[in-house]
C-alpha cells in the first residue's frame, strides 16, 4: 500500500547489499604492485592525457621503474617522466631525467629526443631580454649538441630555428643596455655593447639597428670616418631599412655621406660584409 514504511526486513537487506557492495570495491582495487609493467605505464599515459596535473602522472612512470628495473617499460617510463616534468614546467628535474636516460640508454632511438628535451628545458625558460641571459646561453648550447650530435634526427630542424630565435634574444639583450647607455650619453659603453651585435651577431634581425646606433654614438663623439663607415655598410645591407633612413639623414645634417673611410675595426666588417674579403 503506498505511504507504508518498509519492514525491518527489507532495510536489513538493503544494508547487508550496500554493504557487500562496499566490499566489493575495495576488494576489486588491487594494489599497484599487482599490475603488469605495461598496465602501469598505460595508467600513466592515461593521467597524463586526461588529467589536469601532469604531475599525476609521474608516480606511474615511477612505479614503473621501480618495480620492473632493466625492462623495456623502465626504458619508456624513464623518457616519459622527464617529458612529464618539463609539461608540468619543472624544468631541472626534467633535465635530470633526460640527462639519467642519456647515462642509461645513450645508444637508443630515443636519445636525440632526450638531449632536445634537455635544451628545451632552457630553451622554454626564456621570455624577456630583461632578464639574465645564461639560460639563453645553456638553450643554445644545448640546441648546438642536438644539432652537431643528431643533425639527422627529426629534432634537428626544430633545433635550428630554435638556435636562431635564442641567438637573436642574446643580441637583444646587447642592444636594450646598449640603448641604455646611449639614452644616457655614456657614448664609449653604448659602442661597446652595439659593436658587439654587429661583430658576433650579424646573422640577427638586430645588425640594421646596431649600425645606426653605432652612427649616432660616432656622430656624437665627433668620429666622422666610424660614423661614415658605419652608415656605408648598413646601406649596402639594409638600405631599404628606416634605420637607414634615419641614418642618412643624420649624416646629411652633419654634411657627410656614407662611404668607408679610415682604418677602424668597422673598416674590417666593411670588407667582409660589403666586398667579401674575410681573409
């Protein structure tokens, strides 16, 4: 009849079956050491692409390592868990990991992976020209290895443009004290710094800038032949720049023109850059 409460009977069942149920579950949840090597690292991927912390998924690897030593799947987890550190932005210990898979497995397919990741981890770390520059340094060494040691591999060409964007970052960093300097009219330490980009970092999308920067300085320190030479090399290279523009017309002001004059260190760059003579 409906409103009637049920028997005593009845709720005993009921609680007798949640209970059983309950027992159940835990009964069907086996501890991870019962798993198979494989089972484990799938339970790892699995976090890994569905979970919200990668984190989650290195006690996986980890476990995978630690329980079956020397097998191909402590291989696999051993790579995995330096690519779940550096997704989860932990930088050295990625490098760890990769660096223990390179002391372990240097001769495996995997190993130019590993050494990318590890100049990756550097690579990942740079985000402005504000800040200290040995990351940069150790991305571009690292990209260098991957290149010169796995210039077949398919990290090689990654490595290349990521080579040059972290090259272009370290003439950067010259050219923002090197501004610095010169805002300030602290001449001689401005030409150091932009002298520096036009010597060592030619092949940057800063060179253009950096000759006419060096042209004001020369201009302000009254040394017509570096400013003149100056301008003549960023007009043969970069003549359709503004930079030039701007150069052009600041020596027009002064009554010179761009041509190489003089024997300065700029005389050298004006013959390899200009006529090709780099001999």
């Amino acid at each position: 009849m409906s409103g009637t409460k049920p028997g005593a009977g009845f709720l005993k069942a009921m609680i007798l079956v949640v209970l059983v149920a309950g027992c159940g579950g835990r009964m069907q949840k086996e501890p991870i050491e019962a798993k198979t090597a494989e089972e484990i690292f799938k339970l790892g991927e699995l976090e890994l692409e569905t979970g919200k912390r990668p984190k989650d998924a290195l006690v996986y690897f980890q476990e995978v390592e630690r329980l079956y030593p020397y097998t191909e799947y402590a291989k696999r987890a051993l790579i995995m868990q330096a690519f779940t550190h550096h997704k989860a932005k932990e930088y050295p210990e990625a490098r760890d990991a990769a660096q223990r898979f390179l002391d372990f497995y240097p001769g495996d397919e995997d190993a130019p992976y590993a050494l990318y990741l590890m100049a990756l981890s550097y690579y990942d770390q740079i985000d402005d020209v504000g800040r200290d520059q040995g990351i940069t340094f150790q991305a571009l060494v690292g990209m260098r290895d991957v290149i010169e040691q796995y210039p077949d591999s398919e990290y090689a060409r990654s490595a290349m443009l990521k080579f040059d964007l972290a090259f272009d970052q370290l003439a950067a960093k010259e050219m923002e004290v090197g501004r610095y300097y010169l805002k300030r009219r602290h001449y001689t330490a401005a030409l150091n710094r932009f002298r520096v980009v036009v010597e060592d970092f030619q092949t940057t999308t800063h060179t253009a800038e950096a000759l006419h920067r060096l042209v004001e300085c020369y201009v302000a320190l009254g040394l017509n032949d570096e400013a003149q030479t100056a301008a003549a090399i960023l007009g043969y290279n970069y003549q359709s720049s503004p930079f030039y523009d701007d150069t052009y017309r600041l020596l027009k002001g002064k009554g010179l023109s761009p041509e190489a004059k003089g024997e300065s260190w700029l005389r050298k760059i004006y013959r390899q850059m200009v006529k090709g003579e780099w001999l």
